[in-house]
C-alpha cells in the first residue's frame, strides 16, 4: 500500500498545484506597477505550485562544450538500448580523438542527469558516455529481474560497445560493480578492459569509518528492508506489479539526514523570489529540479545491494560472486587505479573507497594512485569547482598517463 498512498497524496494534491499556478502575476503588464505588493503572493504561489516530485529523467542541458580553443556542439546518441539501462553518448564533431570513458552513474534513487556537471566537465578532453538508468516503475515485469549481478552483466555489454582502449569512472554506489567488472574482464582478458578505472567516493569497504548510512543499513535485519520499503508498482504504469525501492523513500531518507538545510533553502528561495531576485532564485531551483527527480530501484538490486555490499561487505572480504565466480581483485594487472575521496563526505567516508588499493593487490605501484580532497562534501566530489578546478585535473591526468 505504500505507492498507492503516495500516488494518492500526490493526486489529491495536483489541483492545488495547478491553481497556484494559474493564479500567479507574473506575465500580466498591468500588475508591474504593483510589484512590492504582489511578489510575495507570487513568490507563495510558485512555492506552492513546485510542491511535488518528477518521476521522468531531467534534460541533460549540454548543447555545447569549450574543447581547446574552440566550441563545439554537443548530441546525445543512444549507442545501447537495454530494458533497464541506455548507453549514452556524448557525440562531438572533432578532428583528432580523445579518450573513451564510461561514466556509471549510481542507481540510488535519481537520474543519471544528477553527474550533468561531472559530464560537462569530462567533455572537455574526452569522449564521453554514461548508464542513463531507467525508472524501474516503467519497465515492463516481461523485462525479467535486475540485480546486483545484471548491473555487472550491464557494465561488461556496454564497455564492450564502447570497444577497446576505454576508461571507466564510477561515481557512488556502483564503484563496487565497476571494480567487480574490472576485475572479472581482467580474468577473461576481455579485449575492452579499461585501461584506467577513477573510482569516486564509494562503498568499496564500509566498515572503514562507518556513517549514518552505513548505520542505518546495518541496524535492521534485510528482512525488514524487504517487508517495510519494498512496494509495488500501481497498475497506470507500464512496470505495473514489478516490485520496487520507490525513489521517494529514498528522498525522504536522504532529506531527514539534512532536514534543516532543506527548509533552510527553501526559505531563502521563497525571500529571493519575494524581493524579485529571480537569477539567485533560479539556481536553488535548478538544484532542486534534479534532486526531486526520483527513480524507483528494482527491488532485487536494492535489497542485495544492503545485503552484499552494506551489511556483508562482500567485495572487501572476498566473498563476493559473479555469476558463480569468486570475483578477485588480484587478477587486475594492466588498469591503473586512481580512488578519489571527500575530506567531509558524510555519505561515504574516508578510507571506504581507498581500500580497493589493497583490494588490486597485483597493480604496481606506479599503476595506483589516490586523492584525498579537502573540504568537499559527498557533491562535491564530482560536481562544483572544487571537481572542476583540482579534482578533475587529476583525474584527467591518470587517463592522459595511460594513453
């Protein structure tokens, strides 16, 4: 009953939203004469009328990318279409190639489109591709089942799309299946192993200085998680009875962390609306525009991700299995590895994400390398200028090294 009540809060809702809009004054000449009256009354009904989630992914916005010393356009390309998951592309018209890299993006709640700024920053000096992953309440129960093992599977089908001489970057969550994936196309010698894998602020060991995520996956058994936050899917969606995490559980989960900043910005937003300060304004709702966005997960990956990777921590105490295969680390002997971590990351702390150097125990040492950077949030490890102006060189640096 869990989707239903909310589907049923967000009805009841919906004409409220559609009449704050309607009875806002902006684009009506006649009222400018009366700004210092009615812009708090407007700056209400917008409020009001933004009083909701989005369940479709947000447009990319990336039209252009400075490249050297020119601009060049930017197309999005479909270059893989899965039930649950498309390869993007980020296609440009250049002369001369530029690295290959898989960004893959964390199914954890939001669209893929929550890396925009890791994207354009990326395409500056590469060629870029991402999983843009699909709401699972809109893929069909014919689609069969997606977990921890089909992301894998995922990750291997598009690096092979992408074809040899590839990079891998993983933000989040999936630094587990990307390092997972690395290492079993190693065993293979898979002719698209990336030669360089960036893993960004994830969960590789979340025993090493545990956070209140990592508390709150380890303080009810899985099959609480399974009983309490696992939904179904209402029968006006084209997924209809496929079992889910509803993404806005896990909004909600991720607000209670921070709730008073949350109120805090949505104060400033309201006094900047109501003073006519409509550019500050628009970069709070930009913001918010893409954090409401939100993407049920299937329940099979969602419930072996607190499993396998939360509660057990598999990959790190070498039980973790592939379609049947222990997967080991070790047999990772030619992808240099670089682990980036933020010095205030409350989501992924530090030493989470660095522990897959012992983990790649057969790199040598010239093939590894970590960046610790200080006084950047979890966001701010791959988004804002800190990303842009001293993690981002370093990053771009080990691809550059290993081309």
């Amino acid at each position: 009953m869990l989707y239903q009540m909310y589907q049923m809060q967000d009805d009841l809702l919906a004409p409220l939203r559609a009449f704050a809009a309607r009875t806002r004054f902006t684009g009506y000449p006649f009222m400018q004469a009366f700004d210092e009256l009615t812009r708090p009354v407007d700056a209400l009904m917008e409020m009001l009328s933004r009083y909701q989630l989005t369940h479709s992914r947000p447009a990319w916005g990336i039209e252009t990318v400075q490249t050297g010393n020119q601009i060049v356009a930017v197309r999005e390309e479909v270059a893989l279409d899965l039930p649950f998951g498309t390869l993007l592309h980020f296609a440009k018209d250049i002369d001369a190639p530029q690295p290959k890299v898989l960004i893959v993006a964390p199914m954890s709640g939001h669209f893929a489109t929550l890396l925009a700024g890791t994207v354009r920053t990326m395409l500056q000096d590469h060629d870029v591709y991402i999983t843009d992953w699909k709401n699972a309440r809109d893929v069909p129960l014919s689609a069969g089942r997606f977990g921890v093992e089909d992301y894998i599977d995922y990750l291997i089908t598009f690096l092979d799309a992408i074809g040899p001489d590839n990079n891998i970057l993983a933000v989040c969550q999936p630094c587990v299946q990307a390092l997972a994936a690395v290492a079993i196309m190693s065993e293979d010698r898979h002719p698209a192993t990336p030669r360089t894998m960036t893993l960004m602020a994830g969960p590789i060991d979340v025993r090493e200085s545990p956070t209140t995520v990592n508390d709150l996956a380890n303080e009810k058994p899985l099959e609480w998680f399974k009983s309490q936050v696992i939904a179904e899917v209402p029968g006006r969606y084209p997924g209809a009875g496929r079992k889910v995490y509803p993404g806005f559980v896990q909004l909600f989960a991720f607000m209670s962390m921070n709730m008073k900043r949350h109120r805090d910005q949505h104060q400033k937003m309201y006094a900047l609306l109501a003073r006519g300060d409509t550019e500050e304004a628009r970069k709070i709702k930009e913001f918010y525009d893409e954090y409401f966005a939100v993407l049920d997960l299937p329940e099979e990956f969602y419930v072996e991700t607190i499993d396998q990777i939360f509660q057990q921590a598999q990959l790190a105490n070498g039980t973790f299995t592939y379609r049947g295969r222990t997967v080991d680390c070790g047999a990772i002997h030619r992808t240099a590895l670089l682990t980036v971590e933020g010095g205030r990351d409350d989501i992924c702390s530090l030493g989470q994400t660095s522990s897959a150097h012992d983990l790649c125990r057969s790199l040598r040492p010239h093939l590894k390398r970590h960046h610790l950077q200080a006084n950047v949030g979890h966001y701010g490890v791959f988004n804002g200028k800190r990303w842009e102006k001293e993690i981002y060189p370093v990053v771009r640096n080990m691809i550059l090294a290993m081309e």
